[in-house]
C-alpha cells in the first residue's frame, strides 16, 4: 500500500477495529495522521481505539485534538462519554454543554445533555460546584 494513501491507512484502521484487532488499528490510524495531522477523524478515530484499550489519557488526548482543530461534534461527544465513564459528572456536563453551544445541530449532544440533566435531577448532583439550571439547559436545548 503506497504510504501517501493516508484515506487507504483510515480505513485500514477501521477494519481492524471492526475485527477487534484495536492495536493494529491504532497503527493504522497513526500512519494516517502522519499523513494528515490535521484530520478530524482520525483524531477521533484514534481516540476511539485507545478508550477501547482503557488508555483513557489518549483518548482524551485525541479527542481534544479534535476538537481544538474544527470543534468536531463526534469528539465532544466522545469526550463527554470519557469523562462520564471516570466519575467527572461536572466535566461531563460541561464538555456536552460546549459541545451544543459549538455545534446547534449536534443532535447526539444536544440528546446526551437532556438524558445527562434528567439523571442528574434525579440523583441530585449535590457534589458539582455549580448546579445545573434547569433554564440553562432549556435554553441549550431550543
């Protein structure tokens, strides 16, 4: 495979993830970003493979990156997901959040939020500093 192929590299990264070979396509999308450091999927899609292998400051790394380049709507989701799976409820709010005021069109966030506001008034995030307003979320969600 001609090197310069950095989509071939992508995808290549895809079906190993597919087939559940995650440390190939780790390698896989590595080689692509080589090629195009900039790309948003890439980014995200390597962030993916190293949530899958529990190496979570990587992931967040990617995402981030992602993020930071073209504020990506998947990676803002992701991300969220990745704070969430560490306990960081207030973090997780924030970045879905940011992730609608970004991105108004970013249905899966703007999804996340509402379930993420509706289980928080159920458990009472005492423990977050600023407590969610109900009005704030009303008005992310318009």
């Amino acid at each position: 495979m001609d090197p310069k192929w950095k989509d071939a590299h992508y995808n290549l990264g895809t079906s190993f993830t597919q087939s559940g070979e995650t440390g190939k396509a780790v390698s896989a999308f590595k080689k692509a970003l080589e090629l195009d450091p900039r790309n948003t999927d890439y980014h995200n899609s390597l962030g993916h493979a190293y949530r899958d292998m529990d190496m979570d400051s990587m992931a967040k790394f990617h995402f981030e990156k992602a993020i930071k380049i073209s504020q990506f709507a998947d990676s803002y989701v992701n991300l969220s997901s990745l704070y969430d799976k560490q306990g960081e409820r207030e973090k997780t709010f924030e970045i879905l959040c940011e992730a609608v005021t970004a991105n108004r069109e970013n249905i899966a966030a703007r999804g996340n939020l509402l379930l993420y506001s509706l289980d928080a008034q159920v458990y009472h995030m005492n423990s977050m500093k600023h407590p969610m307003p109900d009005m704030l979320v009303i008005q992310i969600l318009k």
